[in-house]
C-alpha cells in the first residue's frame, strides 16, 4: 500500500513538473537559428539572447518580447514594423507549435523556406510588406490549418502554386504587388461551395498575372492594330525617304544641268 502510494506520488510530481519545468530543444533550435538570420540594425529586439532562447516560455509566460507562449511553447511570433533584415531562417521550422508567423513591415530579403511546410499547426502566415524574393514554396499546402496568407508587397517570382487551392480553411489571402507571372490557379480564382472567393484586390500590382479574377492573358503577340499601325508608319517613312532622295537626285541633276549648260555658254561664242 505504501509502495503503491509513493509510486502514485511520484507519477503525480513528475507530469505536474515536467511541462513547465522542461525548456524545448526545438524551440531553441528555431529561436536560435531565427535571431543569426535576422539582422536588427536598431536594436529593437529585447531579450533575443542566448540565454531566453534556452527557455523563453513558462508556461503561458513569454520572456521574449514577440513571442506568446503556450504550455511552454511558442505559439505565436509577431515581430511586426521592426526595421528587420536579413533573411527568414529555414530552422523557424522547428518551432513545431507555431500557430501563428509575423513578420511584415520589415526589410526582410531572400527566399520563403520550403521547410515551413513542418509547421503543421501553422493557421497564420503574415510576411507582407517585405523585400522577400523567388517563389511562393507549394509546400506551405502541407500546412493544412493556414487561414491567413498574406505575402503582398514582396518580391516574389514565379507561378502562384496550384496546391494552394487546398487549402479550404483559408480565408484570407493576398499577393499583390509582387513579381508574379502566369495564370491564377483556377482552384484559388474560382473557389466554389462555401469557400470564399477572393477579389482582383489579392492578385494586383503583378505585371504577368492574368486570368478570373484578373483580365484573361493579354495576347503574346502584336495586336492587329498594331501591327496595322507600324505597317502603315514604316510605309509611310520609306515613302517620305524615297520622296526626299528623289528630290535630292533632282536638286543635284538640276543645278549639274544648269553649270553643264553655264559651261556650254561659256564656250559658246558670243554673238
Ligand atoms: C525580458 O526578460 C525579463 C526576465 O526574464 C522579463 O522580466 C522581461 O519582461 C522580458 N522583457 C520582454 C520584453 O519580454
Ligand atoms: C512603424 O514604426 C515607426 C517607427 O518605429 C512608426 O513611426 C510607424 O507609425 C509604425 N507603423 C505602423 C504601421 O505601426
Ligand atoms: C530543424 O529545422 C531544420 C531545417 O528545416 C531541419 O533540417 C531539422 O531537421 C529540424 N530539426 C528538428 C529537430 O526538427
Ligand atoms: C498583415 O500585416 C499587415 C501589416 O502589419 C497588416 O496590415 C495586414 O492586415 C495583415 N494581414 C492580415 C490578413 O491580417
Ligand atoms: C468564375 O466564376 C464567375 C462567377 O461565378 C464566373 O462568372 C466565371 O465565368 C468563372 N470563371 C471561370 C474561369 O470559370
Ligand atoms: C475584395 O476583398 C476584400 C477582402 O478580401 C474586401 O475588403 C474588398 O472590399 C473587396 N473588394 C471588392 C471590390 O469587392
């Protein structure tokens, strides 16, 4: 019976100890790796030190100034308006209880890292307003709970990936004003059911994004008009040159003509 009571006991102090006792090696990994890619030229991050990041959560508590934490883990990021450089660190992955990233309004440049897709509980994505380049990784469709994806004012390449219309909990979405080129996905332009259709608003500002709900693709080639037009401009110059040359020509023979006969007069006798 003793036995059985201090066993009970010690079960009991050990869980009710380990959760808020037991820092998270991933975290620490993510925060780590996440503060040597990101440059803070003012100096605005506090507590972003070695020793936070070894346990920057107790509990519910945050010692890290954007962080949120929850039962020990950090479950959200916000460093908004910061100023920030540098690039979004591949290892913010293994911040594997992430729920929600923020980091618009800096001056972050390089590539969104594919390895996000491991955030599997990831429900906002929020990098706008950034100097962020290449595509958008088709493997953020992994994160099946994202809500939010906000990349607008970036500039980000390539094709809008097709595997976001997988997305069905997303609710908000926008990646105007990058370098996108090639047609909407018909899976995000034309979301059917009860699933919220996105305006012209999410996808302007791209110079090569076409099709519903933007304008269908603008013709590869010349227009007929134009065409027509620089028929008829180039007709029309060749035209105006070949006029002047024969102006030119007749200019010359005429004055050539004229001293011809001047020196015939001068040799004609007079009478
Ligand atoms: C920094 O850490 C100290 C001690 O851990 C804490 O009291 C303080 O609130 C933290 N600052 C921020 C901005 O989180
Ligand atoms: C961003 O920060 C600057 C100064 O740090 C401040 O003046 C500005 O209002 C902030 N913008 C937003 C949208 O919070
Ligand atoms: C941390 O992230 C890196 C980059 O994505 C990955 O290679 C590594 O396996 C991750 N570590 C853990 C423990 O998940
Ligand atoms: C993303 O962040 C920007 C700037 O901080 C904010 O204006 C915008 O509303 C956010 N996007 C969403 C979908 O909440
Ligand atoms: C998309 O949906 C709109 C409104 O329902 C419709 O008018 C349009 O023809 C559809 N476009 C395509 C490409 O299916
Ligand atoms: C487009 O959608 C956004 C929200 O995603 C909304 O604020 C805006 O009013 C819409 N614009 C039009 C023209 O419907």
């Amino acid at each position: 019976m003793d036995v059985i009571l201090r066993l009970v006991l010690l079960w009991f102090l050990t869980c009710a100890g380990l959760p808020l006792s037991a820092p998270d090696p991933d975290d620490e990994s993510c925060l780590t790796h996440l503060s040597e890619s990101l440059q803070d030229p003012n100096r605005n991050l506090q507590n972003w030190t070695k020793s936070t990041f070894k346990n920057p959560c107790s509990g519910f508590t945050s010692y890290l100034q954007g962080a949120i934490c929850n039962n020990g883990r950090i479950y959200k990021l916000s460093l908004t308006n910061l100023s920030l450089k540098g690039s979004i660190s591949p290892f913010l992955s293994n911040c594997t209880n992430l729920q929600a990233l923020d980091l618009s309004s800096n001056a972050l440049t390089g590539p969104i890292p594919p390895d996000l897709q491991s955030l599997v509980n990831l429900a906002v994505l929020n990098l706008s307003a950034n100097r962020l380049s290449g595509q958008i990784p088709p493997q953020l469709s992994f994160c099946a709970y994202l809500n939010v994806i906000d990349l607008h004012n970036n500039l980000l390449s390539g094709q809008i990936p097709q595997q976001l219309g997988l997305l069905v909990r997303l609710s908000a979405f926008d990646v105007s004003n990058n370098h996108l080129s090639g047609p909407i996905p018909w899976s995000l332009g034309n979301r059917s059911g009860n699933l919220p259709r996105f305006n012209a608003s999410s996808y302007l500002g791209n110079k090569d994004l076409y099709g519903y709900p933007l304008p269908p693709m603008k013709s590869k080639g010349l227009s007929v008009v134009a065409i027509v037009g620089i028929g008829l401009g180039s007709g029309l110059l060749s035209l105006m040159v070949s006029f002047t040359a024969v102006c030119v020509w007749l200019r010359v023979s005429e004055r050539k003509l004229a001293n011809d006969e001047g020196k015939i007069s001068q040799l004609m006798p007079d009478y």
